[in-house]
C-alpha cells in the first residue's frame, strides 16, 4: 500500500496505535523492576508476549571475553537450554548481531547460512522463523535477544522487529539501571562490612597505655584503608618476676582486609605466645612455627619489634624479627642510638631461633621510639620521602615534652610533610619516655 494511503487505512492505523499501547506497557513493566533476574525475565515474557513468539533467549555478553552467555531462556525446550551456556563472539545468527549491532529478521532459519543447527540437534526443536535484536547500553553491545517461531505459525513480520527493537532498546537501559543498582548494594555491603571489620580491629588495638614508676608511653595506628596491617600492643613483662611490661609494633605485608585477617592472627599468638613460660627469644620462635603453618606458602609475612622493661632492675630487653630497631635519643648527650639484633620477619622459616637482646640502665629525659616504615616512607607530593633523619629531628626538637605530646609531635610532621598526597601505608608509632634514672645499672 501506498505510504499516503496508510493514514487512511483506518485498521492499519489501529493496529500501529495498539502495538504503540502494547509496546509502552510492556516498557513500563520491564522498568518497573531493579532486580537483575528478575528484569531479565521480564523482557523476555513482554517480548514473547508482544510478538506472540514460542521461545525466546537472552544472551549477556561476557565483558572478559566478549562471548554471548545464555542467561534466560523460555519456551517448550528452555530446560534444555541450561543457564551459563556458551555462545563464541560471532557464532551464529546471534553472534553476528552481537559483532555487527544490526537486528535481523529470518523468515526462514534453515536457509540462512548464519544460523546455528547446534541448539536445534541438542534439544529436537525445529526453529522456523527468528527475530534477534541487539542489545545497546552507552555505546557497548551488552548482550543479544532472540524471538523463534510465531505460535500462530508463518514468519516474524517487519512490525515485529519493529517492536522487539524498541522493547530491546528499553531493556538494555532497564538492564544497565539493574547492574547499576546492583553493583550499589554491593558497595554498601562492602562499606557496612568495612565499618564492621574496622571497628573491630580497632577494639584490639591497646585503650590505655601501662602504667610504670617513672616511665611514660603512648602509642598510636593510623590505617591506610578501613583495616590495616599495622599492629601494636602493651603486653605483660615476660618474665614473671620482673616489675614493668612489654611493647610490641608490627607489621604485616601489605594492607587492607587481607592484611588485617592476617594481623589478627599474629595477635592470637603473640598474646598467647607471651603468657607461656620461657625467654623472649624462646617464645618469639614459637610464635614463628605456629605463624608459618599458618602462612604456608602465601607469601605473606610480619615484621615485629618486641621490648620489655623492667623498672625494677633497670633493664631493656628485646627481640627483633625483620622489623626496624627502636631508636634512642639521649637528651643530655644530643646523640641516638639504636637497640639492634638479628632476625627474619615472622612467618618465613619455621626453624629460625631469634636472639634476645639486652641493654642495662637509661637516663632522665631518653626517649625510646618503635615505629613502622610507614613513618619514614611516607612519601610527599615530589615523592621524597620523610625518612629517619627528619623522624629523629622531631624526637630531638620535642624531649622535653611527655610521651603523648611527643607521638603527637611526630605524627603532625608526617602529615604536614604528606600534604595532600594520599596515604599508601598503615603507620604506627609507639614513644616511651623514661622520667628517672634507672634504680641501678643491672649485670647483663
């Protein structure tokens, strides 16, 4: 017919307002939804129902890929047609639209050299007449949906096409808008799990630092993500008839929940290890059989720094595992020092048998500093990066002050020499100031 004749065709015209009608119901169902599966299924039942098709499939372009991926099939074969079969990039009548981004009508599918027998021959379905039609969201070809046999019988008709491509165009939107809302929940999941996991590393970290006669102590961690690897704790003197207590920093590779799941564990047996009987060195290699059965092969390690006092008898002892030493300014000398041993990061070799290192005595107005690298590596805009030299400057500048003042002292310079630069790792710093002189220089 003529075109200026379809305007006065009063059954054509009709017909055209009801598909119209039909077509912006259908729409409006499939959007009505935010649910993934379930706007899936949605399109494929509008579409089946607007064209009066028996089976359709939809298929998801695979982003890793690019192969098509049966994700919802429906009709007499559709249990046959299990969910995650694989359609390869370009096989098939659907692969070509998925490559060429065209929709095709095939009056008859035996016919065409495109179609695809395979699906045909696995389910005893005789597909007739097929309408496959892209799926388009923001310039990418997200997936592909196929409409086979009418249930009147014949051929799919141009009008058909007509409205599957616009149900299709539709779909795609309310597929991306469903992933979208997806990938949102996800992130908050995240996020709440996050806060959850956050809080709860937080509650291990030490409330309140030990008291001691004429020592202070303060000690702070500041993750880099929600969770951190850091760790620090204020732990009970291992020798029991020793008067004071024990300080332990480290730090575990890398940061984030991976880090942290790892640092909780390390606590479990740091804590356990140091209340069994025996020498540091002597519960520090326990510790360190127990941390590679269970670090195995992973490749994951940590570093720890672990010093106890006795206020008693004057002494400072410590076992170094791969970790930096503690740094010792002397105030009435204006020099440092450093308490420094041998020993591998914890969780490397099971066999290894750390050293316990001691140090007699300590003066008015020391301050004994344990960190991790993330103090003196934290880098600035230009990349340079803080180093020791500016942490001991800090230490020096500020002796005078009590611990806390001190620890606030360094972890402002770090900031302050950080800018805007964004933080790449957990740092933890932990200062000890002595008030008085040692009661008595101890025999080593």
């Amino acid at each position: 017919m003529p075109p200026d004749q379809d305007a006065q065709d009063p059954a054509l015209l009709a017909r055209r307002m009801e598909n119209l009608r039909r077509c912006f119901e259908l729409c409006a169902l499939i959007s009505s939804s935010i649910d993934l599966d379930d706007v899936l299924d949605r399109i494929m039942t509008a579409s089946r129902q607007a064209s009066d098709a028996e089976t359709c499939s939809l298929l998801l372009t695979d982003e890793a890929t690019g192969d098509l991926v049966f994700t919802v099939a429906q009709g007499p074969v559709a249990s046959m047609l299990p969910k995650g079969h694989v359609l390869r990039r370009g096989e098939g009548i659907a692969g070509w639209v998925q490559v060429n981004r065209t929709p095709v009508l095939v009056p008859d599918a035996y016919a065409d050299p495109r179609f695809n027998r395979e699906v045909d021959r696995r389910t005893g379905y005789r597909t007739n007449t097929i309408l496959c039609v892209p799926l388009t969201a923001r310039n990418r070809t997200i997936g592909v949906a196929a409409l086979m046999n009418k249930t009147t019988g014949g051929p799919f008709t141009e009008e058909d096409l007509d409205l599957f491509t616009i149900i299709a165009a539709q779909a795609a939107i309310a597929i991306e808008n469903a992933r979208l809302h997806q990938a949102m929940l996800a992130k908050q999941r995240m996020e709440f799990e996050l806060e959850i996991a956050a809080s709860i590393q937080q509650d291990f970290l030490p409330h309140a630092p030990p008291r001691a006669p004429g020592v202070e102590v303060a000690g702070a961690t500041i993750p880099c993500d929600s969770t951190g690897g850091d760790y620090f704790d204020y732990l009970p003197h291992p020798d029991p008839d020793a008067k004071g207590f024990s300080v332990a920093v480290g730090d575990v590779t890398g940061h984030g929940i991976g880090a942290a799941l790892l640092m909780a564990s390390a606590r479990a047996l740091i804590r356990s290890g140091a209340a069994q009987s025996g020498a540091m060195d002597e519960k520090l290699s326990r510790v360190n059989r127990l941390m590679c059965a269970d670090t195995g092969s992973t490749g994951r390690f940590m570093t720890l720094y672990w010093l106890a006092l006795d206020t008693q008898r004057g002494l400072i002892r410590y076992v170094k595992a791969g970790h930096d030493p503690a740094i010792v300014y002397s105030p009435a000398s204006a020099s440092f020092s450093e308490l420094d041993g041998k020993g591998i990061p914890l969780g490397v070799e099971p066999c290894w048998g750390y050293e316990e290192g001691r140090r007699a005595g300590w003066q008015a107005g020391e301050l004994l500093v344990m960190a991790t690298d993330g103090v003196w590596e934290c880098r600035n805009a230009q990349g340079e990066m803080f180093g020791k030299e500016r942490l001991r400057a800090v230490m020096a500048a500020h002796s005078s002050l009590h611990a806390r003042d001190v620890l606030q002292a360094v972890l402002d310079a770090v900031e302050a020499f950080r800018g805007k630069t964004p933080r790449h790792d957990d740092l933890t710093l932990v200062v000890v100031k002595f008030l008085k002189d040692a009661p008595h220089q101890t025999i080593l």
